[in-house]
C-alpha cells in the first residue's frame, strides 16, 4: 500500500488535456472502488496477514512482521510507478483496474495456502502487484474523466473511501480471526467485484498513449522540487508524520495482543476492529470540520501544526499506561489529528507548490513523503520494539516524530 493524496496518482499529469465528461454514476463508483481496495489494504496487513504471521513462529512474529511489511512495502512502492506507467502508455485505465482486481482474488487465495514466513512474503509482494495495477489506474480516473469544476466531489469521493474501507476491513478482518484463509478470499472477491463494477459501469475512451519520462529527468526533477524552501518543508513535515503513524499502524494488532490490557473476553482482533471503526469516525469528524475551519480562518499552518501536535499527544496515552481506556484515547485523538492533518495539509501543499503549470507533477512528488516513510516505518518500528523489548518505546518515538512534524510548518513563510 502507497498512502496518496486524491487526485495525484502516477498519470495526475494528464490534467493538461481537456477531461471528458464523466460517466453517469462515476462518483459511486470511485467511493466503491476505493473503498473496496482501503478495506483490503487495512483487513489483510492490519488483521490476517498479521495472524497468519504470528500462527507460524509466534516467538518471533515482531521480526518476522517486520522482514514481510517491509519488503512488501519496498516492492509496492517500487511497482507503483512501473504500473501507473504501463496504463499511461496503454492510454486505458479500466483493462487494468479489472487485470488487478481479478488478479488480487487469485493472489489472495494463494496467500491463504502458504505456511513458511519466506512463502508469505513472496505472494503478499505479488498481491502488492496486484493492487499496484487496481491502484494507480483507479487513482488516474478522476484527472482523466473529472472536469476541474467537479474535482473537488470527487476528490471527496476517493478521500471517504479511506476511512468507510478502513472499517470495512477491521470488521471483516475481525470476523475472519479464526479462518485467515476465508478471511483472504472475501478481501481478494470484495476487490475482484468492486473492479467489475466498476469496469462494466464506468465506460472510457481510448486516450493518446504517454511515454514515461526518462529517470535522469525524473531525478531532476525530484531535486528541483525539493530546492524550493517552502515545499521542501511542506515535504519534510509530511515524512516524519506519516512514519509515525504507520511505525504504530503496522504493529497495531500486536500491540493489543502484547502490550494492552484488554477487557475480559476481548480478543485482540475485536479490539482492532473497535480502534479501527473509533479512529476513522475521529477521521471523518476533523477531515470535515478541519478543512471548512481552515478555509474560514485562511489559516493551514495552524491547523496543520496543531494536527500534528494532537498526533503526538495520542501517542503518550498508550506510552505511559496499558490499559484498554489509553488505547481508546489513542484511537480517538489520533483520529482527529490525522484527519485534519491529512486535509489541511494537501490544501497547504498546494500553495506553496514551486510551479503552478507543474502542479500536478509535484504533487506526485509529494507523493514520495507518503510512500518513502511508509517503506521505512516497519523497519525502524521492529527494530525500536526489538530493542527496547517492547512497545512504550515505539509510542515515545512515533509522538517525537509528530512533534518534528508540527514544528516543520513554522519555517513555511508563503502560507498563513
């Protein structure tokens, strides 16, 4: 999974040529394909994946889950852009959405069958293939087939599919606890019908077919970007937080197993699923409130900085006490950090921009603080819980991380 800000997949750059007008019924069906392809990429990783995992060497599952998500994470990131790159050159996008949706059902019930760690980590890397093709060809509908005047439903459209997914998975990925091989199947066919769906409903034109930029360009490209004093801080802000949350993210199931004290009768998989479904509905509250807030004031930098800071705060909960209560707290303030920092923050990016007329490109670029700390985060969590033998000094260092995060915004100059 490669978290991106809506609208800015691989081909955003096809912004410049006039957009058609959209299929009947095409804002549905972006809400249903997102949220089919969130629910899987929060259910499989967050619950399965991650009991499967500890089923097979339970004294090791932290190393273990570490070596898996971040090679996995390395390869999705890596596979992205080959992806997004072959549908550009395709000038189709629904061929692909259907290739990968199909093509993650099949992976998916392979990744069931599977029992070594080596095994596991191979086929969840070609179920990362899989939903890289889904992925950056749903992503390039809106700049392909949204008018400008109509982004913004749309974008909002792809951004809910974020935190109704997320519960989606937490829900099935707790009902199917006991039997991970069933539970990968209904992901793999909740994504293989959302991409049939969609193809069958969505119809597209054949575009002009695109040719990657060479990757000496792109580099320049990247570094030019990152010379502009304004952006770069944007991008640095954007990295430590997002390493934060998904340090914590990717050992959440374990951290309720080892770490919380939970209720009696609570299992680990239902208390996710509750933390899930709590921090999205904080999400969905601030996303809302932050981004009309943020627009009556004319201010981002301080809701940018003060969403990050109640990131940090979230995170002392579950430092300093075990309980099932700091964990809640956690869910719902990181939830309302998050929320308002992920739609304050793309508003932000997109004014201090270095070129206008590259907009679309560098918001591709920011793109890179997105996915690059998600590489990281599984590596530098695993090795902090190892380590310290346990979780409090994984919730110290994502809060430090977030701290770093608000405190980037002040040297921002061009934005209020």
């Amino acid at each position: 999974m490669a978290l991106s800000s809506p609208g800015s997949g691989v081909a955003a750059a096809s912004d410049s040529v006039q957009a058609p007008r959209p299929t009947r019924g095409l804002l549905p069906l972006l809400l249903l394909g997102n949220t089919a392809m969130y629910a899987l990429y929060i259910g499989v990783p967050g619950f399965v994946l991650a009991l499967q995992v500890a089923g097979i060497d339970p004294a090791n599952k932290v190393g273990n889950m570490t070596v898996v998500s971040g090679v996995s994470a390395v390869f999705a990131t890596v596979f992205n852009p080959v992806a997004g790159a072959l549908s550009d050159r395709s000038g189709r996008r629904n061929p692909w959405i259907l290739g990968g949706g199909v093509g993650a059902l099949a992976v998916m019930a392979l990744l069931g069958s599977v029992n070594t760690v080596l095994l596991v980590t191979i086929v969840w890397c070609l179920g990362q293939a899989a939903m890289n093709f889904y992925q950056a060809a749903l992503t390039s509908v809106v700049p392909d087939r949204v008018p400008v005047a109509s982004r913004g439903r749309a974008s909002a459209a792809v951004g809910l599919g974020i935190p109704i997914g997320s519960t989606v998975g937490a829900l099935l990925g707790a009902a199917f606890s006991d039997s991970y091989r069933t539970g990968y199947l209904v992901f793999g066919a909740l994504v293989a019908v959302a991409a049939v769906v969609f193809t069958s409903c969505a119809k597209e034109e054949r575009r002009p077919g695109k040719p990657a930029a060479p990757f000496k360009e792109q580099v320049r490209t990247f570094a030019g970007a990152l010379a502009h004093h304004d952006f770069r801080w944007a991008f640095i802000g954007r990295a430590l937080l997002i390493l934060g949350y998904f340090g914590v993210l990717g050992f959440q199931m374990y951290i309720l197993q080892d770490h919380t004290k939970l209720p009696a009768g609570m299992t680990a998989p239902a208390a996710a699923a509750i933390l899930t479904m709590v921090n999205s509905a904080a999400s969905v509250v601030s996303t809302v409130l932050g981004g009309w807030l943020s627009d009556k004031y004319d201010r981002r930098k301080l809701f940018v900085a003060v969403s990050a800071l109640l990131a940090a705060v979230a995170m002392v909960f579950p430092a300093l006490s075990a309980s099932w209560t700091a964990m809640l707290l956690f869910g719902v303030i990181n939830g309302l950090g998050f929320g308002c920092y992920m739609a304050v923050d793309t508003a932000l990016v997109t004014m201090v921009l270095p070129r206008s007329e590259d907009a679309a490109r560098d918001m591709g670029i920011l793109n890179v603080a997105n996915a690059g700390p998600q590489i990281a985060a599984p590596f530098v969590a695993g090795l902090v819980v190892q380590l310290s033998g346990g979780y409090t000094a994984l919730f110290l260092v994502a809060a430090v991380l977030s701290l770093l995060g608000a405190l980037a915004v002040h040297p921002i100059r061009g934005v209020r």
